[in-house]
C-alpha cells in the first residue's frame, strides 16, 4: 500500500456511523504506521473530544482531524466547546486539521435553502479561526462524493468558494492547499 501511494488511516469514531473498535487495536495499526510516516485521520464529534483526548494524544503519529472535530457551529467561536478544541491542537503540535464539510456542519445549509448569498456562512468563523491560528497544519477538502448526506447534495462549487473566507490571504491559501498537503503527503 505504500508503494501505492497510501499516506494514512482513518479512525471513525463517529458513534452513530460505526460500531466501536478497541483503542488497543487501533493503537496497534497506529504503531504498525509509524515508521511509514503514515499519519492517522480521526472522525469524532466535539463532544466526544474529552474522552477520546488521551487516546488521540498518545498516537505515535502525525494525527489530522476530520471536519474541524464537528464543531456545533450555533455555539460561539470562543465558546468553552470549540476553545477546548483550539487547546487539544495547541497542546499538540502533532495535531493537524482538515478545514473541511462545512455542508455537513452549517446549520443553515446551503444558499439554495436558505437565501444566503454566501454559502455556509455560520461555518466561516471558525474555520477561519482554525487557518488563522495553525497555518502550517491545515489541510482543505471537500469530502467528496459527499458519503451518507440525505437532504442535498452539496454544490462543489460552493465548497471552493468557501475558501477565501477561511483563508483570506493569498499566503494563507497557498499554505492551505498547496505547501501543507505537499508536507503531510510527498516529503
């Protein structure tokens, strides 16, 4: 799989997607990965943050975080959920996260259903605060082809759109999708 071009696993625990899996098992890929260079994905919902906290913290590798940990987006950006989060990737400089489904975490969904000139709009402050605070350890994508969504299919363009507002400098998006995915998957 290396040889392929394989870079990573993905752990989800998502409670209502999966069935569990034994921490030690995954600690066991987790070590196997390793000295790959692999990094591991890792699914969650923000509430679940403090029980899986010294799990995810103990992998022995690089760790990106799905969806920005699922924040609930109708709380505030400096609320005491979403700043436990910004503290788990300040602690851990091994912690990277993907500024990504904001179609998955909007509250208001797309502009189609809610008259919204700008797509995803409750999603941008913290995204934003995510780019803005960890450059060098965010990654952009788009979930595609958009797995188990039953309301609407998202417009990729849209998601593309979303871009500049969560990275507004030119800088800021070179290192969101170009220099950071290079690191994390090529060097």
């Amino acid at each position: 799989m290396h040889a392929a071009g394989v870079r990573g696993v993905r752990f989800n625990f998502v409670k209502r997607l999966v069935d569990f899996t034994p921490k030690d098992e995954l600690m066991e890929i987790a070590a196997r990965i390793a000295p790959l260079g692999w990094h591991v994905v890792i699914y969650f919902e923000a509430v679940d943050l403090p029980e899986l906290w010294d799990f995810f913290t103990a992998l022995p590798t690089t760790v990106v975080v799905d969806h920005m940990g699922r924040p609930d987006v109708s709380q505030p950006v400096d609320g005491p959920a979403f700043g436990l989060f910004m503290k788990f990737m300040t602690d851990h400089p091994h912690v990277w996260s993907k500024v990504s489904c904001p179609e998955r975490l909007s509250v208001g969904g797309p502009p189609a259903l809610n008259g919204e000139p700008n797509a995803y709009r409750d999603v941008v402050p913290f995204a934003r605060r995510i780019v803005e605070t960890f450059p060098d350890r965010v990654l952009w994508g788009t979930d595609w082809p958009h797995p188990n969504l039953k309301d609407h299919m998202p417009d990729d363009g849209l998601l593309v759109d979303f871009i500049p507002h969560i990275a507004p400098t030119p800088e800021l998006q070179r290192k969101l999708l170009v220099d950071n995915p290079t690191r994390l998957y090529w060097s």
